[in-house]
C-alpha cells in the first residue's frame, strides 16, 4: 500500500465513553487509594494502560458465539469448539480449561513442583514466581545477557541464556521439574523469544529428560515479531510460527486473557497423560468440571473465535505497530524505554528519567502516580514495589533488578488519538522530573505487595 499509516484493522459498533476528571480529584482519588493505582476506582481513570490482560475489545464474530454457549454442565458443546481451537493450534494431547493463568500455573505447579526445587525461566512473570515460590521452590530467571540491558536493541531480547540453563540443569539435576520459557517475556520488558532458541531449550530438555513448558500469554505477537525479525521466517505466518513454537514444548500454560482476545479465560496443555490425570484431579476440586474449568460455556466460545483472530497479519501488524507509535513519543519528550518496544506495552525507565531518587524511594512508583495525577493514566509499576522485599532481620530491603512504568495497550480498544493524548501527558511529566517526590510503603502483605500495599509520598 502506498499510504505509510498503519490503521486500527476494525470500525467501532459499540463504544464505552470515557470519564473525566479534575487534577484534584484525582489528587483526593489517588490518597484515598493509599497511593497505589491497583486501589484506584476504575471511573477515575481515563485512560487505563494497566494492563492488557482482559481488557480488550471482542469483535463481532465473539459476541456472535457468545450467544452459541452451551451451559451444560458437562460435555458443553462449546468445550468440544475451544478444545477444537486450542488442539489445533498447540498440538497438545491434554487440554484443561481454567478459569485465569494464574489457575493454570498454580495447578501445573502443584503437580509437578516440590519443596526445594528450581524452576528456571527467561523471566517470571510475577504471578508465576508467587506460584513457584508457594511450593517452596525458587523461581530463577536466566533471560539472556541482551535482556539485562534495557537500552540495548536486540531483535530477540527475550531468550533464555542457553548456557546458563544447561549449567542449571547439570548442577541442579532432579531439582529441575521443567522448564518455562514466558512468550513474548513480560516482566523483561514485552520481548520475544526466537523459534531458534526455543529449539534450544527443547534440545537441553531431551538431553536432561526435563518437561519443557510455555508460559504463552502473547503467543501470537511473539509469532508476529520472529515472522518480523527471524532469518528464513519471513515468508511463513504468524500463524505457522504460533504452531511450530507450541510443538516444541511438551505443554502450555496460557492466560487467554490476553492473546486468547476475550475478558476471562485460561488454559493448561499437555502432553503427560499422568500429570494432566493429576492437574483434573485438582482443577475439579477448586475451578470446576474438566469441561469447563471455572468459565462460562459463552466464555469458551468467545476463546475460541479470538484463538483464530489473534494471528491475522492485519491485526498483529496495528498492534506491534501501537506499541512502537507510543514509545516514539516518549523518546521525542526524552522518556527511555526498554528498546525496542515490546508487543503488548512500553516500559518507561524511570530509574534514569527520576535518577535523583534511590530505589529505596521507590521511582518506578513515584513515576506510575504522577502519570496519573497529570492525566489520568493508569500505568502498573515494575519495579521495587513490584519485585522488592523487606530485609530479613534487620537487612536492607531488597531492589528490583530494574524500575519501570509499563504502559499495557488493551487490544482493540484504544485508537491512535488517545495514543497521542498519552504522548502528551508523558512529556508534561518529563518536563518536571526533577520535582517528583518518592514513595514509601506504609503497609503491606506477605505475597505479591504490589496489589494491596498501602504508601505515601516522602516529604520533598
Ligand atoms: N504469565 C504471564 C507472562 C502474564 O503476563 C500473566 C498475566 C500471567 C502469567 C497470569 O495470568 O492474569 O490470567 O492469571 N499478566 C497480566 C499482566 C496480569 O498485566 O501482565 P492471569
């Protein structure tokens, strides 16, 4: 085409309209919430880039299968349509619907994992290292040496470190239950992870007889950047590459609340008849009937319509294309990001633009509630907050590797103007970086602090 803009591939049938509010509501709304945007009531957000986990826009062929539902109990019509879909594309023998991934992971974790083990991964994502570290085993990340360094622009940042993995599987032996690999990486900043290193990782897995499994969120914007950045990939689809990924793995655990395109749903795949008896076992005790797995039949359908959306060329193209149209604003207003911007979101790093502030003051944070005092932007801190821990015994706290605001675009469900709304209020922030304050945690819970600490702002 000759026309260089890359258009939202829809038209809008149904909107939702947007509430706005003054700087001092927001100001009151944000105290009220004890200064953490999880707290924050929905309505005084108006753009929410929390995250793009369920969040998105179903298309006219989902809520068309809605209506398809079957509500049986067990043996539901729309059970025999999402295994159909899932099946397919994954090529797993044994597909287990649940209701979130997080559900997925704590039951695969539970069958699989024990007290001592390790679990090495590129990165965990934060509910993963909570489900990892619930069993008594340590989630190690080993994302490769190019991920470490946020400003680095490497085509597949998001690969696991090969060697290191190989050393953790001689030296840790049977400790090792599986392997995870997170596509495309979330917590390292949204990057994909090459067909080439999975090939990798399913030769050491043969080679040390250990499962290897996919943490596969975003399985479809990986598929879109190897189909961009992978050598002899180009002329296969996304579609192609979804499937030869997931067939290198002996099974998945997916939330499809994200590239599953619907607002709730998650699955676990696998190939291990044994394991999965035992993963039904538990997912009829807490989620529900293998048949649905704590969703609604319409919630299967709409899951597996997304499951074959979700890899148009069309589609994947606008929504990588998103994601790098917002950090070139905030490059353009002197924010960096994680280079080159992720698929599902960009990362600001507010540990350089805020560098007169220690980790101990939380910058990650301070940068996440001034987005939102500015212009009602709902970014989620990945930082300190996040990934930090209070000292043992009187220690320093523990910092996060990194401080980073993700911004998280919701799919289909934002257009090109509130990008550049967004663009604004980043830069209006950058102008005055010097004068945000810190933040100190007031109260806070024993796992995932993030979700419910309470904090307040350091005197400046
Ligand atoms: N794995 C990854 C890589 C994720 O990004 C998420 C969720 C999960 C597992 C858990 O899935 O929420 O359905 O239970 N990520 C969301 C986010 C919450 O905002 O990144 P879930």
């Amino acid at each position: 085409m000759p026309q260089r803009t890359i258009i939202e591939p829809f038209r809008i049938k149904a909107v939702e309209p947007l509430r706005f509010t003054t700087r001092a509501e927001r100001e009151q709304a944000l105290a009220a919430a004890g200064y953490n945007l999880f707290t924050l009531h929905a309505d005084d957000v108006l753009i929410d880039l929390l995250t793009d986990s369920g969040t998105g826009a179903m298309s006219s062929e989902q809520w068309a299968a809605i209506m398809r539902g079957d509500e049986s109990y067990a043996g539901a019509r729309s059970f025999d349509r999402f295994h159909a879909a899932v099946s397919e594309l994954t090529g797993f023998a044994h597909i287990i619907p649940t209701h979130q991934g997080r559900a997925a992971e704590r039951i695969l974790f539970g069958a699989m994992v024990s007290d001592g083990d390790v679990v090495p991964n590129n990165t965990h994502f934060d509910t993963t290292r909570a489900n990892v570290e619930f069993q008594g085993a340590e989630a190690r990340d080993l994302v490769c040496p190019e991920g470490r360094d946020l400003q680095l622009d490497a085509p597949f940042k998001g690969n696991i470190d090969l060697d290191a993995l190989e050393r953790t599987l001689a030296e840790e032996g049977d400790r090792v239950p599986l392997v995870l690999v997170t596509i495309t990486n979330n917590s390292g900043g949204g990057q994909p992870v090459s067909l080439e290193n999975l090939r990798g990782v399913r030769a050491l897995c043969d080679r040390f007889e250990t499962p290897f499994i996919l943490d596969a969120c975003r399985f479809a914007e990986n598929a879109w950047f190897v189909h961009e950045r992978e050598a002899g990939q180009h002329d296969r689809t996304p579609r192609e590459i979804a499937e030869e990924a997931f067939r290198l793995a002996d099974g998945c655990t997916i939330s499809l609340k994200k590239d599953g395109l619907a607002n709730i749903g998650g699955v676990l795949a696998l190939n291990d008849t044994e394991v999965a008896a035992r993963c039904r076992d538990d997912l009829i005790l807490t989620e529900g009937f293998p048949t649905y797995g704590g969703l609604a039949g319409r919630d299967l359908d709409a899951l597996a319509v997304g499951l074959t959306e979700v890899t148009e060329p069309d589609y994947l193209r606008y929504r990588v294309r998103t994601a790098a149209y917002l950090a070139e604003k905030a490059w353009d207003a002197g924010v960096p990001t994680v280079r080159p911007p992720g698929g599902h979101a960009v990362y600001l790093d507010a540990g350089a633009l805020l560098s007169h502030l220690p980790q101990s003051a939380l910058p990650a944070q301070a940068l996440a509630c001034e987005l939102y005092l500015e212009g009602g932007v709902r970014g989620v801190e990945i930082g300190t907050l996040m990934f930090g821990r209070p000292g043992a015994d009187g220690a320093p706290d523990e910092v996060a590797p990194h401080e980073l605001v993700r911004l998280a675009l919701p799919r289909r469900t934002y257009t090109q103007s509130h990008v550049d709304y967004v663009g604004e209020v980043i830069a209006a922030v950058a102008a005055r970086a010097e004068e945000i304050p810190g933040y100190r945690i007031v109260e806070q819970p024993r796992w995932l602090r993030h979700f419910t600490a309470r904090l307040a702002p350091m005197a400046g």
